[in-house]
C-alpha cells in the first residue's frame, strides 16, 4: 500500500526501526497504530479497526486516546509484547510541515516499571546473553522496578537454562548472531519475549555500575544489557545498583525441573502459590520481604556460616514473642522502599511515594530499635553501617504535605514554611481571598440583599452576581455590568479586578514554584538511592526472618543442626505442605535417616501409600534448611546438600509433548554426570516408562551406578519389587517400605515408613478401593497368584546363580543373561517359535493350540477359562 501523505512517509520510516514493536504515533490526543500494528492491535485490545484515507489508499487504522494509553500498553507488554511510544517532540504550532516525531520510549516486558505486569510481591527480570568462544555463556540479570543487577558466567547450555529457569524472566536479550536452535530453546521453555543487542562497548556514564568487576567477560556482559536499557528507556540508569557478580556455586543447584516438581513457589500443575512451599513459608508482612523469600527458596545458600547466621535470629525472633510481634506491626508501615526508590531514579515520583517513603523511614528507627532489643549478632552486623535514612525523614516530613493530591503539577504538595517565596504567594492568596469573603459580607450588608454572592469562574474571573429578582434594590452605579444569564446578573468592581490579579498572578506563581520545589526535592530524594537501597534490602532479610520465626512457631518447626558432608538424621520429619494441607494431627511423620551404611534407600510401597511425600519431605526440609528456616520435624541434622535431582512425577513433561521416557532418561543422565558424594538424588519409578524388564534392568543400573560411582544420597522408589534383592549386593542400600494394612479385606494407607522390602503389592486392593467390578477384581487376583509362583521359581534360580559367581557387578549382569531364558519363557524369542514350528504335531495338538491363539482373554470369567483349559486338557488325552 502506498504511503501516499508525508507523515505517512515519516510513520514508515519511524516503524522500519521498531519492526518488533507496536509504534505508537502520537496524533493530537491519539495514540494511533497502522497496517499490521492496527490489525493485532485492534484484536489484542478489542478496540475498534477503522481506516485512515479513501479507496485504494486506505489504510487499516486504530487509535487510543494517550489520556488512558498506559492502560492498553500494559495489556500488550503482559502479552509479551513490546511498544514503542512515539512523540510530536515540537509544537505543532510551530511546525513547518510535518511535526518532527520521534520514539522517546520502547516499553517492553522487562523493562516496564508499573501496571498490571508488575506484581508487588514478585521481581520482573530482565535477562541477557552473552555467548563467548568455547562454552562460555554469560548472564547478566536485571530488574528495573528494584535496581538489582547481578551477573555470572556459566560453562554450558543447561546450565544456562536452569540458572535462567530460577529467574523467571519475562524478557531475554541476546545477540542476533545467536543460533537460531538456541533461540527456540528460549522461547519453547522460558516462554520469553526475546530482543536483540549487538553491542558490548563500554557505556561512558555506566562505568560506576560495573567499577567492582574484573574481568573483561563479566563486564561486556553487563554492557550488552546497559545498552539495551540505554537504547529502549531513553533514560537516566542512575537507580541501577553496582553488578554484582556472583557463582551459581555459591547457591543449591536445582535444575529447572526439580525446582518446578518440588513446587517450591508454584504448583506444577495450576502454577498457584497455593500447596507450594512457598505459601507454607510467606508471613512477611512487606512486598519487599515477599520477594527475597521468593528468591531465597529458589537459592538454597551453601555456606554454613550465611545460613547459621540467618538460623541465629530466627532463633532469637521465635524467643522473643513481643519484639516478634512489635516488628510485625512495625513492618506493617513499611511500604516498597526498593520499588519507591526505583521510582525516584526513573522520575515517576508524585507527592503521595513521598508520603510513603517518609512514612516507612519514620517506622526505621522503632525497627532497628526492636532488633537491638533481641541481641542477635547477625542483626546486629547487618545494621551496623546502615543509615537509617533520617536527613531524608526530616526533608520529607518538612517539605510534603500529608495529604497531597497524585498530581504534581496542580499544587498543594508543598508544605507551609518550607519556602519563604511560597509562603508569600500563600499569603497573598490566602489574603486575597479572605478579602473577598469580607467583601461579599459587607455588600450584603450594604444592598441587603441576602442572597448576594461572591463567585468565580475561569473565563470571567471574580465577580458579584445578584439575582434578577432582586436587582431593582442594587443602587445604581455601584457596580459595573459584566454578564448577563438569565436569573442573574454579573458585576465586576475596580477593587475586585486589582484583587483577583493579585490572587490569580499568586495561584499561578505558587504553582509554578511548588512544581520547581517538588522537582528540586525529588533530586535531593535521588542522592539517597543508595542507602535506601541497602535499608531496604537489611528490612526485607529481618522480615523474611520473622516470617520464618512465625512458621517455625505455628507449625513447630526445629533448628536443623548442619554438618557439612555429614549423614541426615531426620526425626519425626513431615511435608511441610502436605502437613498444612490435611487436618492438623492427620499427618504421619516420619523418620529419615541416610548416611554410612544407609546411603540409598529403595522405597518400596504401593500406589498411594506416600512414596513420592516421603521423598518430597527429604528435599523440602534441605531446602528450608539451606534457606535458613526452620524445618518440621523433632530433630534434624543435615548436611549441606550442594544439588538436588529430582525425577519425580511426569505431568508436565507430557503437556509439553515430548516423550515421557526420553525425558525421564536425560534427567537421569543429568543427575548422574553432575551430581557429587555431596548431592541428594530422588528418583521415582524410574524406569517405568518402558516395557518391564527393560525398565527394570535400567532401574537397577542406575541404582548400581550411583552406589558405585556417585555415593549421593538416594532415595529410589520402585514398584519393582525385584530389585530389593538388590540389598543383598549393595552394602549401602536399605530396603524401606511403606507400610499398609488390610482390614476386612481393603487396604489401610498407614504412611509410616519402615524398614525392610514391602512384601506384596497392593494394586489390586487399590483397584478394589476403586470399585472396579467384583469379577474383574477376582481375575486379577488368579493372575497375579500365577506370576507371584512364577517369579519365585525365577527369584531362586537367580539366587542360585549369583551365589555361584557374587564377586563382580560385571558377572551379576552375566547371571541375568544366563537367566533370560526361563524368564522369556512366558514370551517366546523368534528362534523358539520357529523350532516350535519346526516340531511335528499331532492335528489334535495343533486344534488345541489354535484354540489357545485364538482366545480372546479379556472376554473370558475365570471360571469360563478353566472350563476351556479342562476341555483342552481332555482333548489332549489328559
Ligand atoms: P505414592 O508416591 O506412594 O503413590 P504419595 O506420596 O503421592 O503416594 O501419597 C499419596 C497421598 O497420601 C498424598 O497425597 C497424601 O495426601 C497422603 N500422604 C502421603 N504421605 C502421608 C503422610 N506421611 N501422612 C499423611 N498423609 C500422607
């Protein structure tokens, strides 16, 4: 379509730079968007698609009025998408020709700052990557709302993903020379809005940010990302914290799958903060409290030190019960001193931030006042150096008036006696007024007339406004006539006039001033970013630590006792959230203990009995431990897990398409090539996602392997009951079951967890708690009486055969090869088939195999099949 005016021509050549992003071109009171922009616009937001010319040339169009932009802008960066603001930056007025326009601002989901996309109790990071030679990938992490910026280098792919995975990016920014299987890879599992910056030079006014880094890497890693801010915000990053750099090392390695199947702060399959471990955990009583919370769980730390110093208040907020709850009140009042700083730095502020800001440093000393009161070293040492803000307290208390209106350009944000000059104005106005009212006071007095008024309007300005009615008692000549309505006339005095340009000119000055005032304030706000800053990451630890302090009281939680490389000693451990979700006193603790002899445990169990809890409780309380919470059980010791694998659950695999088994397979290889003697493996039914005896001889080498060559910590369930002969071979594995019972011929779940293999399996009393039809119930039982014959007379062969060669791992795998034959006898390998056909039959054996083949077993009731196995036997001359 042709661009037939000029500021079509100018909105083309504007959108070639922003092909990924809606251009919003200012138009009057407009937003308006073109062609492709106005048709997904239009649908996106449900506005209206009109068009802009005539015929040929039309051109599809949609608008919205810049009054209520922000609110269509949020709805399209919550899409994922991003939008690019389009200004007239001259006065129309002034223009010749087309209005000079240019983009002032690209708002995308990374870097917006306020609106639906922004949750308080939630960061919004922006990622980005930069790829070096070799392996190497680093990684830069913004979040603009709060100013914290961290970065690190990692040595692989998935390494990358599940440090990314724990960010929970909304945007990631990467090179375009970046390949394209890895772009997809981006978007397929971060689900990621992806933007592109080439450049790593150096930024001049952002040299401070990355002053503590050394090494070139890190540094052109943080760059990619300042550019990208530089180019899309269009804005000062003086609110940006100095980069941090730090290990992934330092923290709990989790991969992306097991932090999304512990469901440490979402559910797996509703992604709700209810049933997380999260949700257990959250009493904070400020949104910045709730983020840290949020990020610690994602972050288990590793160094003993850190997480017993977090231990140690905790341990001092649950001693003492009212500075516990004076701090919650305290905190109460605190309001989002990271976001209210970011806003300051970015220039958004009105009055009312002010408030809030003064209002929560007000409440600073009364906190540090509370935790000095408990004599915590840890919080001792963490406010040591910290300003309290107080030179901003007393600015803000002597400058902002309490209730001040959003907008900072219609006054009354100033307070009395900040200003001489705006006290004057003040006067003046205040002065003028009040003679005003004298004024209507004393006419009313002078005419009689009563109903005699004083008003004001924008056009005319002051004047006397009497009714028609009662014109005829007004001397005449008093007054000079002004306007006329239709029950009233309007008069004006000299002395009026000179009095109203003296109010109008204060109005207009205090104004003017007030504005200036408040603009100059929020600069003098901007020099204590920093230390507002660091008070606000020192408040949102205390709270995430008597949130932690509550827990542990509420649900009586115990201090974990910590030594590194040391065994796990769990005593009356429980689910935390599982606890929290059945009625109080209904769960069943259990103990866990792992270490020396006990290193893996095969759980063994049946279907509900509370295999995958019980392996989900060991991780939770790791975590919790590690995050320097308290943990539900009676005692505790632990060591300090450096990762954690899970292979639990497959729910979310099969949404995502891909092959449960595959899946299944690369987690297990990526638990066993990167876990160490320090990590803690939990596997579930591994392997059940083949056919038996494939899936069974995987589970078993998978199990030998980790004891061989791994020596993690292992819990392994298995419905396999097969391999807990596997106790016999492998000192350090123990056989542990879950009990149940049968009572009047239906299973009792007792979720006790004991030692020793579990002796049958309970699918069938499962299927019968189900209902299934009594016959189906029946049949099933005959079966697996057979099978159960079955695998005993293969269990002994096997136990005759390893007993005759026990000395290597190798020959045990040579023994299930000798075994195969009397195993496969219930499937006949090709070669028996074959001889099987080569032998002579009679024709009546021949009948009776035929009518074997033939039978279709599902439609048949025990008692019909042996009925038929009775007349076949006959028929064979039995
Ligand atoms: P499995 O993995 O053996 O199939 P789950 O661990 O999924 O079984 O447990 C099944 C259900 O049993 C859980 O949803 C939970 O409600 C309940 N449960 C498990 N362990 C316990 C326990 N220790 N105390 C009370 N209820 C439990």
């Amino acid at each position: 379509m042709a661009a037939t005016t000029p500021m079509m021509e100018q909105y083309l050549r504007i959108k070639a730079d922003y092909e990924d992003a809606f251009l919003f071109f200012r138009l009057g009171d407009f937003y308006e968007m073109f062609y492709d922009d106005a048709k997904k616009a239009a649908k996106e937001l449900e506005i209206t698609l009109t068009a802009r010319g005539k015929g040929e040339d039309r051109i599809p169009m949609c608008g919205v009025p810049y009054h209520s932009a922000e609110h269509y802008i949020a709805q399209l960066i919550e899409k994922g998408y991003k939008v690019a603001i389009c200004e007239q930056t001259e006065d129309p007025a002034m223009a010749k020709g087309v209005v000079r326009r240019e983009v002032v601002q690209i708002i995308t989901p990374g870097t917006v700052m306020e609106g639906q996309a922004i949750h308080d109790n939630e960061n919004n990071y922006l990622l980005s990557i930069t790829p070096f030679e070799g392996e190497e990938i680093g990684l830069a992490a913004v979040d603009m709302t709060t100013g914290e910026f961290k970065v690190t280098i990692l040595t692989d792919f998935e390494e990358l993903i599940n440090e990314m995975t724990g960010y929970r990016p909304k945007e990631v920014i990467i090179p375009s020379s970046l390949d394209v299987e890895k772009q997809q890879t981006f978007e397929a599992r971060l689900k990621v809005t992806l933007s592109y910056e080439d450049h790593t030079e150096p930024v001049t006014e952002a040299v401070a940010l990355v002053e503590t880094l050394s090494e070139g890497k890190i540094k052109e890693t943080c760059y990619q990302l300042i550019r990208y801010l530089q180019r899309t915000t269009k804005r000062s990053l003086e609110h940006l914290q100095q980069a941090v750099y730090y290990l992934p090392q330092e923290y709990m390695s989790m991969d992306a799958h097991s932090k999304r199947n512990l469901e440490l702060v979402e559910t797996l399959i509703d992604k709700k903060k209810q049933g997380s471990l999260l949700w257990v955990l959250d009493q904070t009583e400020t949104a910045m409290g709730a983020r840290m919370l949020k990020q610690w769980i994602e972050r288990p730390l590793l160094n003993k030190q850190t997480i017993e110093n977090r231990h140690e208040l905790v341990d001092k907020l649950i001693q003492h019960f009212f500075q516990r709850e004076s701090l919650q009140e305290q905190l109460q009042g605190v309001y989002d001193l990271e976001r209210l700083s970011g806003r300051v730095a970015f220039g958004n502020v009105n009055g009312r931030d002010l408030i809030q800001l003064k209002k929560s440093l007000e409440k600073i000393p009364e906190i540090f006042n509370t935790l000095h009161e408990l004599n915590s070293s840890y919080a001792n040492s963490l406010m040591q150096n910290i300003s309290d803000c107080s030179e901003l307290r007393d600015l803000l208390e002597t400058s902002i008036e309490e209730n001040c209106p959003v907008s900072i350009t219609e006054g009354g944000i100033i307070k009395d006696r900040y200003s001489d000059q705006l006290d004057d104005y003040r006067d003046a106005m205040r002065n003028g007024k009040a003679w005003i009212a004298a004024l209507e006071k004393q006419e009313k007095e002078i005419t009689g007339i009563r109903s005699l008024k004083v008003g004001f309007n924008k056009v005319f300005g002051y004047y006397i406004e009497v009714t028609k009615a009662n014109l005829s008692q007004l001397p005449e000549g008093r007054y000079e006539r002004k306007q006329t309505l239709t029950n009233a006339e309007r008069f004006i005095t000299e002395d009026l006039k000179e009095k109203e340009a003296l109010i109008l000119e204060a109005e207009e000055k205090s104004g003017k001033l007030e504005y200036e005032l408040f603009m100059a304030i929020r600069e003098q706000v901007k020099a204590f970013i920093r230390p507002l800053q660091q008070l606000a990451n020192v408040i949102s630890i205390f709270d995430v630590l008597q949130s932690f302090a509550e827990v542990a009281e509420r649900h009586r939680y115990v201090k974990p006792e910590l030594k590194p490389a040391g065994n796990v000693d769990i005593r009356e451990g429980r689910h935390p959230v599982v606890e929290k979700m059945i009625d109080e006193g209904d769960y069943v603790a259990n103990d866990i203990v792992l270490g020396d002899d006990r290193e893996l445990l095969l759980i063994t169990g049946p279907n509900m009995a509370g295999k995958s809890t019980y392996m989900r409780q060991l991780a939770l309380i790791s975590v919790m431990a590690q995050t320097g919470c308290y943990v539900p059980a009676t005692h505790a010791e632990l060591p300090i897990f450096d990762q954690i694998f899970t292979r639990i659950g497959a729910a979310d695999d099969l949404a995502h398409g891909q092959s449960t088994f595959m899946v299944e397979m690369l987690e297990t290889k990526h638990a066993v090539s990167k876990s160490t003697r320090n990590s803690l493996i939990l596997l579930d039914e591994i392997g059940r996602g083949t056919s038996t005896y494939d899936g069974m001889s995987l589970a078993q080498a998978i199990i030998e392997y980790i004891h061989d060559e791994i020596g993690a910590k292992t819990l392994f369930s298995t419905h396999y009951h097969e391999l807990t002969h596997l106790e016999n071979d492998l000192p350090k594995l123990k056989n542990v079951h879950v009990s149940a019972k049968e009572e009047n011929g239906t299973v009792v779940f007792l979720h006790k967890v004991v030692d020793g293999a579990a002796d049958r399996s309970y699918g069938i009393y499962v299927a019968e708690l189900a209902e299934l039809p009594d016959k189906l119930i029946n049949r099933a039982k005959v079966i697996l009486a057979e099978f159960e014959k079955e695998q005993s007379d293969i269990q002994a062969h096997r136990l005759k055969v390893s007993d005759e060669d026990k000395e290597s791992r190798t020959s045990f795998f040579q023994t299930e090869a000798t075994n195969q034959p009397t195993q496969l006898s219930l499937f006949p390998t090709d070669s028996e088939k074959t001889s099987a056909k080569k032998d002579a039959l009679t024709k009546t054996q021949k009948k009776v195999l035929d009518d074997l083949t033939t039978l279709n077993l599902l439609h048949v009731s025990p008692i019909e099949a042996i009925q038929l196995l009775d007349k076949l036997q006959r028929k064979l001359g039995h």
